[in-house]
C-alpha cells in the first residue's frame, strides 16, 4: 500500500518542482530587507505620531497672541512639514514673512526668505529659488548668523543647479566651491556641515576614497533615526558606488531608507534607487517599492521629484509586467501538463481505491485472527502461570501434610509409651481419670479446621467472595472476628474439593449426615444461581480456563 501512494505523490512532487518554478525569486540577501519592510510597515505610526505633533503646534500658533511667538511657532511648523509636504511648508513660511513684516523686523524676514529659496531648491523649482536668494534678499545687510544661513542656501541652490536642471540656460549658473569656500570661513572647523563640505570638496577633486572615509566618520556620530542622518547615509551609498561597493552602497541606501520611514519622510531618494537596484532581480520588491515612492513624491508635490520617479516607475513597471507575461505562459503550458497528469491520477487513483479496499478486508481478516491469537496468548499464559503456581502450592502442602502426618504419628506413639508406662506401674484409675478430663479430641479438631481452612484458602484465596457472589445479599455469610471459614464454608469447600458426598463430609468434619443435608439446604435456599446446579457452580471457583 505504500508503495503504491509513493508512486501517487511522484507526479505531485514533480509538479510541486514546476511550481516553484513560477514563483517570483527574491534577490539576493533578501534577508537585509527585513528590518527596511519592517520600518515601511510601521509608516502610518510615525506619520501619525508626526502629524499630531504638528496639529499641536498649529493649535498652539493660533492661540498665541504674541506675533514675534507666532512668528517662532510657524517656523518650527515650516521645519516639520520641510520633508513632509511642500505647500504646507511654502504656507508657513509666508505666514512666517507675514509675521515679520507686520513686527517691521528684518532679520526675521531674511530668515523665513532664506527658508523659502532653500524649499524652492530642493524641490526643484530653481527660477523661483534663483530670484528670492539672489534678488529679493539684501545680502549686505545679513547678520552673520544669517550669512551662514545664506550661503548655505545659495551652495545648496549651485550643487543641485550643477546637474541636468533644464533651465541652466535661463538663468545664471553659480560657482558652487565660491560659496562652499565662503560657508567655510563661517563655520566652526569641528562643526558637522563643515566636515560635509569637505566630503563635498574630496569628491568634487575625484578623491572618493578619502571622501567616504571622512563621511563614514561623520555617520560614526549621528542618531540612525534621524533626518540628517538619511542624508548622510545617501552620500554614503553614493560614494561606496563610485568606488564599485555595491553590498555597501545597498546596505547605505537601506539605512538611509530606514531613517526616512521613521521620520515620515516624502522628499527622498534613497527608496527609489533601491526600487532601481531590484529591478532585476526582486521585481515584485521593486514594484512595491517604487509605487510607494511615487506615491509620497506625488503628496509632497514638488515639481521635480514626481517626474524623476515616474520615469524609473515606467520601466520597472515594464519589468513587473514582462515577468508576470513570462509566467502566465509557462501557467498556460504547465496547466495543460497538469491537466494531463491530473487524468493519469484519476486512473491511478480508481485502481487505488480499488486495491485500497481489498487491502483493507484482508487487513481486517488479519487483524481479527491476531486479537483472537493475542487472546489465546493471554489465556495460556494465565494458565502456565497458575499451572505453575499449582504445581508448587501440591509441593508445599505434600510436605506440610507429611509432617502433620509425622507429628500425629509422634503424638500417639508418646501417648502409646504413655499408656503402657502407667499400666506397668499399676496406675489405670489415674489414667482412667487423666483419658475422661482430657481435651485432646477438642484441641485436635480446632486444629484440624484450622489447619484446613489455611490449606483451602491459600489454594482457592478468593472463595469466600466468589461464594457469597452466588448468593443473595440476605443469605450472605458474614465471618465472626477470629473465624477464617465457618461450618456452612468448609462443607461446601469441601465440595470444591471434589467430596461431594454427605456421608464423608460428615466425617471429615465429625457432624452427623441429617446436619450436613440441612446446612446445604439452608445455602442452597438463598442462592442466586438455579438451586440444582448450585454445587457446578461451586466447584467451578477458582478454576483455570
């Protein structure tokens, strides 16, 4: 039979193989992913941890009568919707601008205007950046502090114009390292945007292996959950790829990932290029996560990053759909094999069944042939068990009867000497006397039942239980303390025993023949068994077999 459902499942397993043939490969180390999906998935907690904060400092904002605390208060705002949501950032800083013109405060203003041509920058709206940093801020009348601010802004705003902006033509083209020299001279030389600029200044002079070196520094010192550390692990990733480290540069872009979801970022880069990376490799991974990039682009709403996603998001999409093609035709070719095979197995599994239940039949003959041996078995060595123990209870008891035998045989020999002693010595009247007060026939006959019903009983243990079961509860026999079998037992033990006839009961137990009927009679009245056969059944007790 199991031989048979062996050759059944070999099919099963051969289509199992082709299955898992179809089933999308993740790429490889798809374990590092873990902790990124992980992260992803827990993105509607951070954001609503993040939204509620910021519902908290807007109720706060509209509360305060204090224009220059409302002033501060939209600003904080501005900086958490920064990487969350481009017009609720333009909203606050022109709340901002509105607070400090009506306060007539300068510096305040040049700071919210500095705030707005950096958010111009970074989502890619460069004229509107290029007229508020270059035009409508008075540069000579910043206050260091806002000097920094400003040339921070302005560096960034000539980084990003450095690539393919498409308006390069428009409008005039800075010298980012001018104003990354100029950022310098303002910074603390052990601050951490100064160390950046210095890993922008290696990579710009084609030293990248300095550059990720220095940067690594950087990161060795930074929370992993925070904003700044997402960028720092993106120029990481970008640094390990010009070096050719693509683990590292993987391992980055997931860190870098990872501190974007907790902070509920929807300005990021790092998840569309690992979205790029598994392309090739985990398409159903890549979808996923391309689509979530688009996504969060599409709720920012900056200018550009919508449209660099949904140039990569077409072709990964075209990947995801090339593969899903591919594998709805091998489907298509693999059904008709399992149609085919399927057919194969209704035939091989009727001839089965068939085969099953003759098997099953004869299984049942065997099964009802060993329990009737297994019992048989049983009984057998119950009955050795009880041969055995017969055969050395008749050892025991011939012994014991052979000395009882002796003993008797020294006890008249004693009384024999004892007679003739006293006849000699002319002594009959005190022997006369001695023989009439004498107990010995007493004694000798409550040794005799004693003797009898210790022998019986270790024979036959259960009788006096077995016996009473075949009586009604009133006709019971009840033992007195002391007694180990009364008259009514040991006549029908006797019985047992095989003696059957009143006359020798009688003189066995030294009654009279008429006492003997009547003791039977009064048993035999409360049985529960038929009255005539009561005696098979007693001397059934205890029998083997």
């Amino acid at each position: 039979m199991t031989n048979h459902i062996m050759t059944l499942l070999r099919p099963l397993a051969f289509l199992a193989l082709i299955f898992s043939s179809c089933v999308p490969k993740s790429g490889a180390g798809g374990v590092i992913f873990d902790d990124l999906d992980a992260c992803l998935r827990d993105r509607e907690v951070f954001e609503q941890e993040k939204t509620a904060w910021i519902a908290r400092l807007r109720s706060h904002a509209d509360a305060v009568g204090d224009v220059a605390s409302a002033y501060d208060l939209y600003m904080e705002i501005a900086e958490e919707y920064a990487s969350y949501s481009f017009d609720s950032t333009a909203v606050y800083l022109h709340k901002s601008l509105d607070a400090a013109g009506s306060l007539g405060d300068g510096e305040k203003t040049d700071r919210a205007m500095i705030r707005l041509g950096l958010l111009y920058t970074t989502a890619g709206h460069f004229l509107e950046a290029y007229h508020i940093l270059f035009h409508d801020i008075d540069t000579l009348s910043l206050t260091p502090p806002l000097q920094k601010d400003w040339y921070g802004a302005v560096y960034r705003f000539a980084k990003d114009m450095d690539g393919d902006s498409g308006i390069a033509e428009t409008i005039m083209e800075p010298d980012k390292s001018v104003y990354r020299d100029k950022l310098c001279a303002l910074l603390d030389e052990d601050s951490r945007q100064r160390r950046e600029l210095a890993v922008d200044r290696l990579r710009d002079e084609g030293r990248f292996a300095e550059a990720a070196e220095a940067n690594a520094d950087i990161l060795a010192g930074m929370d992993e959950n925070s904003r700044d550390y997402a960028n720092v692990a993106y120029v990481q990733s970008e640094l390990c790829d010009v070096l050719g480290l693509q683990e590292q540069r993987l391992s980055w872009l997931i860190a870098s990932a990872k501190a974007d979801a907790v902070n509920s970022v929807r300005d990021y880069a790092a998840l569309t290029v690992i979205a790029i990376i598994l392309a090739d490799t985990d398409v159903d991974r890549s979808f996923r996560y391309m689509q979530m990039s688009l996504k969060d682009a599409i709720a920012y709403n900056a200018k550009l990053r919508p449209w660099q996603v949904s140039q990569f998001f077409v072709s990964v999409e075209d990947a995801y759909n090339t593969r899903q093609n591919a594998q709805q035709r091998r489907l298509t070719a693999l059904f008709m094999v399992v149609l085919f095979l399927m057919t194969a197995l209704a035939a091989a599994f009727f001839f089965l069944v068939k085969r099953s239940r003759e098997l099953a039949k004869t299984e049942k003959e065997l099964r009802k042939i060993n329990d009737e041996l297994a019992v048989n078995n049983r009984r057998l060595s119950e009955l050795n068990a009880r041969l055995t123990d017969s055969d050395r209870i008749k050892e025991e008891y011939i012994s014991f009867f052979l000395g009882v035998l002796s003993e008797h045989i020294d006890i008249m020999k004693n009384m024999r000497n004892s007679v003739r002693k006293k006849l000699k010595l002319g002594k009959a009247d005190e022997l006369l006397k001695e023989m009439t007060e004498s107990h010995a026939d007493d004694d000798a006959l409550a040794s005799f039942y004693n003797t009898f019903d210790t022998t019986f009983l270790t024979i036959c243990p259960d009788f006096v239980n077995e016996f009473n079961a075949l009586l009604e509860d009133s006709a019971r026999i009840v033992l007195k303390k002391g007694e180990i079998l009364n008259t009514e037992l040991r006549i029908f033990a006797l019985i047992r025993l095989g003696i059957d006839d009143s006359s020798r009961i009688a003189a066995l137990l030294h009654y009279s023949v008429s006492t003997i009927y009547n003791y039977k009679v009064k048993i035999k009245n409360g049985a529960k068994v038929p009255r005539e056969r009561f005696e098979e059944f007693v001397k059934a007790i205890g029998r083997i077999g």
